[in-house]
C-alpha cells in the first residue's frame, strides 16, 4: 500500500459518503486507513461531512485522529464534547499532545481533567503547561530515556532491554548526573558500533548543546534545520532535564511558521480552517477589508483633493491606477522578500543598511525602465506629451517609495513588535497608492493649471 | 554554548569584518563556529563580505559550509571555481548533496567529475542523477545499512558493531533479500529492547510501505509529515532497494514548498536570495513588473471607455479605486486559503462545489455589508444618493467575481498545469479591477446619461 493507493482509498471513501454506504465507510475509517489518514480526510471535508465521519470512529482510534488535527478543527470537535468524552481521549494521549489540547478546552473541562489524573502524570503536564506554547518548554515530551555516565555501554544495553518499547524517535539517550542535571547525549548509532566494555562517559556526545526551555519555537526550529537534529534535550535554567523535542513536533512549527507569512499576509490565520463555517469566515474576513477600507478611502481623499484637475483633463482618471498598481506591486515584492529575510534570519539592523541601498537602486533603474514605456504608450494613446512627462516621473517617484517603503516598513513595524507579515501588505498598499495618486494628480495640477 | 552565545558569535564577527581584522575572522569561521553557522553568516552577507568570508573559510570545511547554503547562493560560488576547486569539494560531499551540486554544475565540469571518481561511487551517483531532483529518488541518499531478515538480532549487533560509525540519521535498517528486494525495516529502538535470540523476520516493521524512486518530493514530505518518519527505503518499481530519504533532506522540502507559494504570489523565486546583486535583482523584478502592467493597461482600459461619464461626475474617479481595491482584498484572501488548501491537499474537485457555494455566500454577506457603509459615506461625502447606489451594486458585483475568481482560478490553473501561485493573483487583480471598474462606471453611466 502506497500514497497512491492511499489517494485512491480517499475516492472511494467519498463515493461511499455520498452513497450514505455508512457500513463500509466505518470499516475503511477504522480497519484501512491509518489515524494520520482519517484526520487528513476530516480536514477536507467540509463541516456536515466532519461530523458524520468523526461520529463513525471508533472510540479507542479517536485520540490518535484528534492529535493529527489542525488546531482549529480540534478545538471545534472538542467544544462539541462533553467532561467524559474528553476525559477518555486524554487518557490516550502523549504528554506534549496533552498539553496542546488542554490549552484549547474550557477552564472548568481543564481542571477537571488535571483532578482526574495521577500523581506523576498530572507533574508532567503541570511542567509543560507552566511554558508558552511557543516555547522549547511547550514543545517538549517528558519521556524522555535517561541513563548515567560511569555504567558500561554494556550496562546500558541491557538496561534498554529490560523496556517493553522506547519512545517514538528516541535516537539519543540522555547522560544525567544524579541530581538529574544534564551531562550530555549518547546517539544509539554511536552505542551500537562502541565497544561494549567502555563507559557511557567515553561515548558520550558533549558538543551539542541542550535547549533552554524558554527558547522560542521558531529558534528550536532554525537549530534543528541547523544541527540536523532528529531530537534534542530540554533542560530548565539550572540545566537540569526536563524533557526531550522530538523532529515531528518541529516539522509542524516549521509549516506553521513558514505558513504564517503567506497567510497574515492575506489577513488570514495560519491555523485557519479551509472549510471553516460561513458566518465565522465572513466575520473573520469582514474585519480585514475594513481595514484595508480605510486605507482605499486614505487614497480616494487624496484623489478628492484634484478634483479640479481630473475635471480638466480626465485622461488622467484613466491612467491615475497605473501609478499606483505598479507602485504596489514592486513594493510587496520588496516586502515579500524582507519579510521571508527576517524569518529566515537573514535581515538585521548590520545589513539592513545594503539592503535599503539596493532596493532604491533597483527601484531606480526599474522605475526609469518602465517610466518610459508608460510614458510613450500614455503620449501616443492621448496625443499629448504632457501627460507622458507626468505620469514618467510620478512612476519613478512611487517606486522609489516602495523601495523605501518595503524595506523599512518590516524593520521598524519588528522593532515595535508589529508583526510585519499582517500589518506590512496593508500600509505599504496605503503609501504607495497615497504616493502614486499624489506625485501624479499633484504633478498633473501643476503642468495644467 | 547555546543558540543566544551563537547570535552574539555572529555579531562580534561582524564587528571583526568592519574592523577588518582578518585573523579574528578566519579563527572564529574555521574553529568556533559549525559549518551551518558559517553558512548562515555568508547567506545573510551583502556579495563583498560574501566573497571575504568565503576567501577565509580553510579547505576542510568548505564542503560542509557549501552544501548548507541556499541554491542561489551554491551556484554563485560554483560558478566562480575551477574544475579542480570543484573535484577538490565533491570528495568531501554525501552522494546527494553531491547530485544537488552537480546540477548546478556546467557541463564539461560535470563529465570531468563524472570522470574523475571511482567506479562505485560514480555508479550511485549516476543512479541519483536518473531521477529528477524533485523526486524521492533525486532526494534520496545511498547510505543504507541493510541485513538479511534469517540472521538473529544477535548477529545483527555483532555486524552493526564492526562499523565505526553508522551514517547520520540511521533510525533503521532495511531488510533485503538476497536479490536486493526491500522486505521491511528494523527500527534501531526495537532492535534495542528485542530477545538476542530473535531473528530479524521476527522483529521487522512491514506495515510502512517503501516510497516508489518516482514519487514526487512534496507528495514525500506528506508521508514524512503524516507518519512522523526519521528516514525511509527508496525502492525501484521492481522494489529493488536504492537508497533512502531522512528527515533532513525533506525539512527543505517542506520548507521550501511553503516559501514557495509565498513568494511566487510576489512574483519571486523560492530560491531568491536576500542579498543578490543589483543587476540580476533588477532585471527579474522588470519582468514582474512588465507582466503587471499589462494588466494595469487593461483597467486603465476599461475606464477609459467611460471618459466621458467621469468628465460628467468626477466624483466617480475620486471613489473608482475603491470598488477595485475592495474586490482585490477580498479576491486576494480567498485565493490565498485555496493555494494553501491546495498545498495541503484539502482542495480537490470533490469538495469544489462546497467552496465555491460557501465563498459566494460570504462574498454576498462581506459585499452587502460593506456596500452599506461605504454608500453612506459616499452619500454624505458627495451629496448625492444616486452615487451611493452604484458604488453599493458595484461593489457587491465585484465581491461576487472576487469569490469566483478566488475559488475557481487556483482549480482551473492547476488543472491545466499552471502554477496558481505564480499566475493567480496577477490574473485574479486583473479580473477584480475590470469588473469593479467596468460595474461602477458602467452603472454610473447608465444612470447619469
């Protein structure tokens, strides 16, 4: 069975809802298709769908299909539960997964649950609750194998054997003095080709260094991309270990990251959900074009202030948007590359410098470039070199704004701590077109008047 | 040394470059840093600083640095190399690290190292080179350690032993038949915890399925992601083992097929690097820029059929960016949700119909709303209803097209082979803009004559 038997398995499940064969949907749900699979199905299937397919699950696969859900679809089918049912599923979950789901439940459903697990457990999930979700501490496991330095590899070896299974991803364990400080790591690669007799400490990995567990997530991120790390050990300020990060939870704050910016860029959330219900799209959406309302009727009273002039030469309504498009359009790619820059850490106050210096060239020679094509197909559509000269040096003005606009606008609005991503589209659209329409209309009033 | 040590690491050196203290510099890149730091320091590098550090690096490392590096910023090294300089690097290269490279490789210096390498390396790098770099078979690595699935766990441990170390990324081993057939995988965690006395057969994992060397890489990236995978068998379609692909090869995929739509939508290649020369950053934003002003030809177009109702009503000018620039955020959002949609692959044709139907309604309810208020402004603003009557209808038309541009533009270009983030949103404005320029002065016109 592969992924396109897999893709083939989904058709048929589809044939099979619109049919209402409900029998052989619950067989596939269950019997066929992996936890992954399932979760993958419900997210795209619009919400009347979700809910038929969720209620054909079987109990004991639910928590292993919510944990493979978006979080926005999670909470949903969530909110949807009652103190049992989420007590039920809880029980079936990892730590880490836990703790994410807790953080999207009711606060009385919360407490309940903590009241209702062991000791031991509900320790574990206080450790990870007491951290940001965007944090190492957050991300983190506790199941993490932890052994001591001055045993034998062979000590340790038997010591593994003694486990019924290890943990998921476990390519490391972990070297910890008695006071469980952490001392250092020991790949399982590196233990299977040592000689059995020599200690942990001998074999031991020393060089990389453990996470602190307030790092934020996207710089777990960066170093696991960095290190090619599959896991990685979480220890508190006093460096003892709290925990382990495992390469499948960073993979997730690398889509979510990388998803961020496309998605705020839109006005969108990154953990929106494609079929999300009609009055909560419309809400969300409703908020977004009235900000960038405000910003059109910005640029509408400064076209009002040259009523006069349009009124005299209207050939100037009709190419006032070229300005302002072409404006925008070199503007977000700037934005576009500033903001990829700073996710990436590449942009920073050192050469933020260079960058502003190329972008105005480029705007520059760009500006020039296209000036004068504009100019000559404006001369000859209206037969009037005025209006070429006009429009050739309002272009080049805007674009040099947009230079300006993108590059700074993402360094200042981080400096504030706006996120440039959702804020930046918007004004940079605002001074490029507030620009545009004001170089060109203003230029016009004085060539005409 | 943790990651915050690193940053002021960075820091200091660029102090050092300033300063020109070249000794500094060269300790720093050669002995303090690992080589992905290296890396990270020239991509964020304007090209002067880019060309000194790379001048400082020492021979050792300068493979390791390379292969760390973004394509853009690869091939602009390569590029400035000579042959032997290429050999002298390929040799310290993983095969597919050295299949990326050779692609970026000319011709005649490709057959030479081609040339230069011994039999059996030049045989796998050849079997890597068949397939296309966006395959599993391009992404794959020849490292594999395999076993035979009648040798008992025992054995197996005594064979693992004889090697001084297993390659990076080893979670498994494969079991092969004596053909070289792919049979299933033995985790190292449950190698770890079985019976000595066990055989192989007994304790393999087959219930993963190895990936097809034809798959596509996102289509990888997926299987990695939905079933939480460290590394994985490649096979042929005879299930012939080939090599296998490991988590960190497809973190850049994933990574890269989320820049992707991001910076395709600004017009830009994922690949862009932040800091390229100005000439070559010039003339790939002119054809953007170029292909947009067509589009911008057009509205201006359209509103050129109505000059002689905007030289009536200059109101209709001061207000006309409006109803462009409402329909082009709404326009914007939704195609924005099925790109994404579409790289999660949530958006197919069987669930089209359900998101056409839900963006129109909330393309009605948006446009209803905001028509309301911007009418009211427009009433008061000019003292006159019948203006505020268009721009209402006009603007509720062109929510509707927005929503059906949005939803079905990403679903037909894709169909037809079209990259939907690169075209989309430049065909999806240009919609926006006719028909919102072409509803409101149409009405306009219809009503004022």
């Amino acid at each position: 069975m592969n992924a396109s038997t897999n893709e083939s398995e989904l058709d048929k499940l589809n044939t099979a809802l619109e049919e209402g064969a409900f029998r052989q949907i619950r067989y596939t749900l269950n019997k066929t298709l992996r936890p992954s699979e399932v979760a993958h199905l419900i997210e795209k299937s619009p919400p009347k769908e979700r809910r038929l397919l969720w209620s054909l699950i079987h109990k004991d696969i639910e928590a292993d299909v919510l944990q493979e859900l978006g979080d926005d679809v999670k909470s949903e089918i969530l909110s949807k539960m009652n103190t049992s049912e989420v007590l039920a599923i809880s029980e079936a979950l990892e730590t880490d997964d836990l703790a994410d789901m807790m953080q999207q439940l009711p606060e009385t459903v919360m407490h309940e649950l903590l009241r209702s697990m062991d000791h031991q457990n509900r320790e574990r999930l206080e450790k990870i609750l007491s951290y940001p979700e965007d944090t190492a501490g957050g991300l983190m496991n506790t199941d993490t194998i932890t052994i001591r330095p001055d045993i034998t590899i062979e000590a340790a070896l038997r010591y593994l054997r003694r486990h019924a299974e290890l943990p998921d991803m476990t390519d490391s364990l972990f070297v910890v003095s008695r006071k469980d400080t952490y001392i250092g790591s020991l790949p399982l690669t590196r233990m299977l080709v040592s000689d059995p007799s020599s200690t942990v400490r001998e074999m031991m990995v020393t060089d990389k260094p453990p996470i602190p567990a307030d790092m934020e997530d996207t710089q777990v991120a960066k170093l696991f991309e960095q290190e090619d790390l599959v896991s990685a050990p979480v220890v508190d300020e006093e460096g003892q270990l709290l925990g382990r990060i495992t390469i499948d939870d960073v993979v997730d704050v690398i889509r979510e990251d990388a998803d961020h910016s496309l998605m705020s860029m839109a006005g969108l959330d990154e953990d929106e959900d494609t079929f999300a219900p009609i009055m909560k799209t419309t809400r969300r959406r409703a908020v977004w074009l009235g900000i960038n309302l405000i910003t059109a009727f910005l640029a509408s009273a400064v076209i009002g202030l040259f009523e006069e002039t349009i009124g005299k030469v209207v050939a100037l309504a009709v190419l006032m948007p070229i300005v302002a498009s072409m404006g925008g359009i070199a503007g977000s790619q700037v934005l576009t590359l500033m903001i990829r820059g700073q996710a990436l850490g590449h942009v920073e106050r050192s050469n933020a410098g260079w960058l502003l210096n190329r972008e105005m060239v480029v705007g520059a020679l760009n500006g020039i470039l296209w000036a004068l094509v504009v100019a000559v197909i404006a001369i000859i559509w209206f037969q009037d070199l005025t209006i070429g000269i006009i429009i050739a040096c309002a272009i080049i003005i805007n674009l040099f704004a947009a230079a300006l606009a993108g590059t700074m606008l993402p360094i200042v609005l981080k400096a504030w701590g706006i996120d440039p991503a959702l804020a930046g589209s918007v004004l940079l659209t605002t001074i490029t077109d507030v620009v545009g329409f004001f170089a060109f209309l203003g230029l016009a009033t004085f060539f005409y008047s």
